[in-house]
C-alpha cells in the first residue's frame, strides 16, 4: 500500500440490510392498485413506515459518503461532491417519471382496463406539455408518487449548510435542522409542486423536505458521529421502546378509524386521547407530509429494538437467504427507481391477470407477480453492482511469452536508475 493510500471504512451492512428491506416495501406499497401484501408491512402496525427508513438510512449514507470528503479536501470539494450527487439524483428523477409516464400511455391505449393516465393524475402533463415540461425540468410540477427524489435533492442541498454551521458551533447544526423542521409546521414552508393549480388553490410538494429533514438529519448526525447512538441491548431503553410499539399500535387503528367498540375497551387507560381535539394534535392531516414527531419517535423506537436483537447476532446479514436484501440496499437508488415503476408495470399486469382494477385480485396470483418482480430487483442490483465494479478495468492475463525459435531474442530493457512513484488511478 502506498503511502497515499488510505484505508477505506468497512461498510456497515446493517445499513444496506434495512435500505434493501426498505426498497422492496416501497415497491409493495406502491403497486398500482390493491396489493394485500401491503397488510403485512411495519406501517400497518404503527406510525412510521418505509419511507423513515429510507429517508433516515440517506441520510446516514450520506454522512458517510461525503462527510469524509468535507474532512480531506475542503468544504468547496465537499460542497461539489454533494452537488454532483443531486445531479445524479435529478435525472434518476426525470427519468422514472418519463418512465411511468410512458407506462401510463401503453397501458391506456393497449390494455383497455384503466384509464392509467388519469388514474396517475398525470391528465395535465399530457394536455399541457408547454407548460407541464418546463415545470417538470424545474422542479416546479410534482405530481405524488414522484416527490421522494425532489425532497432527496433538497435534503441533499442542506448539508453544505449544516456541516458549515457545525464548524461554528455543533449546537448551531442541531438549531439549523430544528429551524427547518419547525418552519414547516409554524409557517408552513414548501415547495410548489404544480404550475397551474385547479381553482388556484395552492398544491405543495407531498414529502416536504423542511419536515423531513429532523429525519434525514438524525441519520446524517448519527452517521458523522455528531450524536452518539446509546449502549444497545440496555433493558430500560428496551422496555420504553417497547410500549412506545406497542401503544403505537391501538393508535395507528384509531387513526385510521378501523378500530372496533371491543377494542376501545380494551384500552380503557388510553381514553382520554380519544377526543376529535386530541386527535388533531396527535394526527393532524399532514403528519405524513411534513413528519409528524411522533412518526420520528416510532421510528427511532422500532430501531433500537431491531438494532439491540441483531447485536451479536451481525453474521446473520451474511447468510445466503439475507445477502440479495443487502445488495439490493446496496445499489439503493437504482433499485429505489426500479421498485416504483415496476410496482406501477406489476399493478397494471395484475389487472390483467389477476382481477380487474375494480374486481378481487386472485391472491396466489397476486402472490406469484410480487415474487417475480422481487427477483427482478435482486437481479438488477446484481448487474449494477456488477457494472460499478467497473471490470474492464481489472488487469488483463499477461500474454503468453513468444517463443517461436525464428524469433531472435531480445534484450531486457534497462532498469531506471529510481522508480517513480505510480498515480492512483482516477475514480
């Protein structure tokens, strides 16, 4: 190793783990239509869902992918180093709505079974590609379904900000990320997500990046170091973690008034909480779109459960069963474009072959094409990892020696006098 070579960090597959989980549940949830392995989820049990673990895993990522650059090469090279990412970023995005809106008009004209353009709200974009184009290239027309990427960029641009205010002060990072949380709630800060609105009634981005950001921070922060996780495995943090779950549960029911009288009177201690003001406090509309404390809480509590029980236990990420979910997490924004258009391709073949998009869906079909398309995403992570590794760039077999008698030998060459040190090759 020459002297100039550092040592790279190991990469911790916990992360890729739970970024892989997180990918195949964004793709159950989003497959177009009734998908009833969508019951069977975390976020049918509780507050949070795959979306925390995604936006928090970014951003524990992302600590670690640029925080070191910061460290080495200046916070200018930081600085552009994220800016490239948001760049890659920005044309994944505009190419996964390209994508499914292309999806959207196959689907419509060949299939006659929806109306997929409408159904996906995209109608506008059609009707009105001067103005909706444009938009789309800005970021000012964000339809739902395509608002995780746009709120990853946002994410993305704030951390120059708040690696400058670490320098300052680490208490002025925290207050940053505070003060951008709190400006979504007490002044609702957003982004337009539609040139021309209906009734000119205003439309924001759905995944608001200034709620998000106490999220993807938290992660960032963790990552860096900047806070230090606690002991895992502690017994009392156990316990509250536990019934934070646990009460999460009734809760989640009530919020979304499936909860039965039975119920209710099973958690005579929680009455109290079951008034009309209590629940605006609790579960206000928007506590998806700009992050809702209490999701954050849930989130970190179903964490340190999953992190304390695979302590000690780290070896079984690496059995053969778990290793296509980490290398899936590993190649996480191509298998995060992948899950979201071929859960819209998996829901418009399920109309087809499993039910109309009105009509009970044949589960063991429904089964059978959530298996298939789960497999293509373990595939496609293979084959991009594959290309990342960049093999044409391996050192080739040395040629076999020419000893043919006709041809005369040659002499070695000279050796230098010193050798000079070889560049690294470029990245």
């Amino acid at each position: 190793m020459s002297s100039t070579t550092m040592p790279r960090t190991p990469r911790d597959v916990r992360l890729d783990f739970f970024r892989g989980l997180a990918m195949f549940i964004i793709f159950v949830v989003h497959v177009k239509g009734f998908n009833f392995w969508a019951l069977y989820i975390p976020a049918a049990f509780g507050h949070s869902s795959a979306i925390e673990m995604f936006v928090f895993c970014s951003g524990f990522a992302s600590a670690m992918a640029f925080g070191s650059v910061f460290e080495k090469h200046g916070f200018m090279i930081g600085s552009a180093r994220v800016v490239f990412r948001m760049w890659q970023v920005y044309w994944a995005h505009i190419g996964l709505f390209l994508t499914i809106a292309v999806l959207c008009a196959l689907g419509t004209t060949y299939l006659n079974t929806e109306d997929y353009i409408q159904r996906l709200n995209l109608t506008y974009f059609f009707e009105n590609l001067d103005v909706a184009l444009p938009a789309l290239m800005t970021l000012r027309y964000v339809p739902n379904l395509f608002d995780i990427l746009p709120m990853y960029i946002a994410l993305l641009a704030a951390i120059p900000f708040v690696v400058a205010a670490y320098r300052v002060h680490p208490w002025a990072a925290f207050a940053l990320v505070i003060l951008m949380h709190a400006s979504a709630w007490i002044f609702d800060v957003n982004f337009s997500a539609h040139p021309q609105p209906p009734n000119d009634t205003p439309i924001y981005w759905f995944f608001n990046p200034f709620g998000w950001s106490l999220c993807f921070f938290a992660g960032f922060f963790f990552g860096r170091g900047w806070l230090k996780p606690p002991r895992l495995g502690d017994w009392r943090l156990l316990l509250i973690c536990a019934v934070i779950v646990i009460v999460s549960l009734p809760l989640k029911q009530w919020y979304f008034n499936r909860i039965s009288p039975e119920e209710i009177l099973l958690l005579q201690p929680f009455l109290f909480l079951f008034t009309p003001e209590v629940k605006e406090v609790l579960f206000p509309d928007r506590w998806r779109s700009d992050h809702h404390w209490l999701r954050l809480v849930h989130f970190l509590a179903l964490a340190y459960i999953c992190l304390s029980f695979l302590e000690g236990r780290r070896h079984w990420l690496e059995s053969v069963f778990v290793k296509p979910i980490v290398k899936v997490g590993q190649q996480a924004l191509a298998t995060f474009l992948l899950s979201l258009s071929l859960g819209w391709a998996a829901g418009m073949l399920m109309d087809v072959l499993a039910g109309g998009p009105r009509e009970p869906r044949d589960p063991w079909m429904v089964s059978a094409i959530n298996i298939a398309c789960f497999a293509i995403m373990i595939a496609t992570a293979y084959v991009v990892g594959w290309f990342k590794s960049q093999p044409w760039r391996r050192s080739s077999k040395p040629a076999a020696a020419d000893n043919r008698p006709d041809r005369p030998e040659q002499p070695a060459p000279a050796q230098p006098a010193k050798a000079m040190p070889q560049a690294a090759p470029a990245e």
